[in-house]
C-alpha cells in the first residue's frame, strides 16, 4: 500500500466520516427521544461529539472495506406508545439524516465549484474533495443501512410494516444477522446488490 497515498485518502476522509456517523447516531437518538425515551439522552448520545459514537473496529472497517459502523445509540422501546411504528421511524432516521447529508454536499460541492475563482486552489481542492467524499460516504451509509437484515436499520424498518406474526419470525434471525451479512459481503452479494444505487445517486448528487 502506498502510504503517502492512505494518509492523504484518511485526511480527505475520516472528518466527513465521523460527521456521518455522527449525525447518523444523533437522529436515532433525537427521533427516540421526541417518541419518549429518553435513554440516548441519559447516556449522552445526544451530541455532535464523535467520540461518543466513535466504535474503534467500524472505523477501521471502513478504511479497509468501506463498509463501516458506529456504537448503536441505546432504544428501549418500552418507553414507546406504539412501540412497532415508532421503532420504524427511529430506523429512519439514521439513513434519512445521512440522506439529507448527501445532497447538502453535493450542493456545496457545486456552490464551491461556482465559487471556485474566488477560492484559492489550496483550499478549494481539499474543500472540494472532502464534499465529495462526504456525499460518497453519507450515500453508502444510507443504503447500506436500509438492508433488511439484522442488526441493520432496514431489519427494523422492516420489522414494523410486517404484521405481528411475521415480524416475531423475522427478529428470530437477529443472532445470525451478523453471520449472514459477513457471508454477503464475501462473496460480493451486497456488492453487486447496492453498489449501482451507490454510485447512481452519487452521480447524481456530485455530476
């Protein structure tokens, strides 16, 4: 590995990276907390702080495989009035904030190039591949996320549009969810799954 090159690539990377996960623990938390649990708040998750959603091996997942995680924010949804719908909505959120941190980069990425003549080059070029990076990234935590299996945000999406039945079957494969997502990753299933909707929406965000 070139390694002037992996220390330029983590500079670029790593600030949007942690934002994204940041924010993406931050909203599961607040949407939790408006629906009244306030148990990301008694922990302190409800914060902007990276390092209290920092998980040391999701970071360096990331960095090997692109694929990457934060420390879940704790839910408890017994605190819930309808604890099925709201545990969706709190799926949402994540790949739903990281969603809205998507396009907001690619439109300052674009305001930056409009700008460009009036940013000098040393700022411009790090600034523009760091909005870029950051719209990359927000879009593969969002669709990533959305894969309807545990303990993946669309495993709980999923989870609260079954009838009851069904989703009491589905929450049996939780203790496999991880065993089962290894398996794909492997042999290129999730790959070959969400890589052109990665790559779409990212054109689409940043051409």
């Amino acid at each position: 590995m070139d390694l002037d090159r992996f220390i330029q690539e983590f500079a670029i990377q790593a600030p949007p990276f942690l934002f994204a996960l940041t924010v993406h623990e931050l909203a599961h938390g607040y949407v939790a907390n408006r629906l009244g649990d306030p148990t990301a708040a008694r922990a302190g998750r409800l914060t902007l702080n990276p390092l209290k959603h920092l998980d040391i091996l999701g970071t360096i997942a990331f960095f090997i495989m692109h694929i990457g995680w934060a420390k879940p924010v704790p839910v408890d949804s017994r605190y819930f009035k309808h604890p099925e719908r709201d545990m969706l909505w709190v799926a949402l959120a994540g790949p739903g904030a990281n969603l809205v941190l998507a396009v907001a980069s690619g439109l300052l990425a674009k305001l930056a190039m409009a700008a460009a003549p009036a940013i000098p080059v040393f700022l411009l070029y790090p600034l523009l591949l760091m909005l870029v990076a950051s719209a990359w990234i927000n879009v593969i935590l969002a669709i990533f996320n959305l894969i309807p299996i545990p303990p993946l945000d669309g495993a709980r999406v999923l989870t609260g549009l079954l009838p009851p039945e069904l989703a009491g079957h589905y929450r049996r494969l939780e203790p496999f969810g991880f065993i089962i997502l290894l398996i794909l990753f492997y042999t290129g299933t999730i790959q070959k799954l969400i890589l052109p909707l990665i790559n779409q929406a990212h054109s689409l965000l940043t051409g």
